[in-house]
C-alpha cells in the first residue's frame, strides 16, 4: 500500500482528504486504489476517489493511527 503525505486537517465537508493530481500521477495511483494518507504524526488508511472538483482520499477513519 502506498503512502501519500500531505495536510490531513485540510479536509472536505464530508472529511475526505484533497489530493493532487500531479502527485496521484507520480506515484502511478489511480481511483480506486487504496493507500494510506500521512500527515504531521497522524496515519489513516482511504480509498482514493475522483471528483468534479478533484481527487480525494475517503478515510477509513477507524485505522487512524499516530505516529512517533
């Protein structure tokens, strides 16, 4: 599973996580794939989904975990 950091508390309305396209493209991860979001000392695992407005990452926010 790959990880993409970036700013976990940027969230949507309904607590997705925005992606960037361009970094999406870098790491060959498409809709679909599952991956996890880093972010400060924080970990969560998503789903990534397109959207009008862009990528997304749908957190399972039940594999939150915190890092040292």
């Amino acid at each position: 599973m790959r990880t993409i950091h970036t700013d976990i508390t940027a969230r949507t309305a309904d607590h997705c996580i925005p992606l960037s396209q361009d970094r999406l493209r870098d790491l060959c991860i498409r809709a679909g794939d599952h991956v996890r979001v880093a972010g400060g000392d924080i970990e969560v695992e998503a789903r990534v989904e397109l959207r009008a407005s862009g990528p997304v990452a749908v957190p399972q926010w039940s594999t939150l975990t915190y890092r040292e």
